[in-house]
C-alpha cells in the first residue's frame, strides 16, 4: 500500500495508522490464503497454490495480497472494476 495525498477522495494519514492498517490488510490476506489451503480440498490449492487470496479497494486498486498465485492477483483488479 502506498500513501495517497491529502484530497476529499482520500485523507491523509499518519504514517503510524498506515503501517497499523496495511499490517491487518496483510494479515486478513494471509489468512485468507491459508483457509483456502486448508479446506480447499484439491491439488491446486494445497500444492499448486493456485488461487487468489487478495484484497481490492472498488475502484480494482490492490489493497493487499496473500501467498497466491501471481497471475491471478494482476488480473484480479480488473476483475472487481
């Protein structure tokens, strides 16, 4: 996650909230990734590692990733617009 400029869009931050929230966003992403592992039930997902464990902000923006397959995180935002 990057910081964004002050606008109405998107207010600033301080730099300790940011590292607080993007350390969740990373966690719940992580997570994500493992419960898809454990209960998944198939060789792409126990092995392959072949999902998506990703969050995305509306607009396609990558929030966060977990531990999943690149392809899938580069083609997911375009997915959620």
């Amino acid at each position: 996650m990057q910081s964004r400029a002050n606008t109405p869009e998107s207010p600033a931050v301080d730099p300790i909230t940011f590292e607080i929230l993007s350390h969740r966003l990373q966690r719940i992403a992580k997570e994500m990734g493992s419960t898809i592992e454990r209960v998944g039930g198939t060789v792409n997902t126990t092995q392959l590692h072949d999902y998506m464990a990703s969050l995305y902000r509306a607009d396609g923006e990558i929030l966060a990733t977990g531990e999943s397959a690149p392809w899938h995180v580069a083609w997911g935002g375009c997915t959620v617009r």
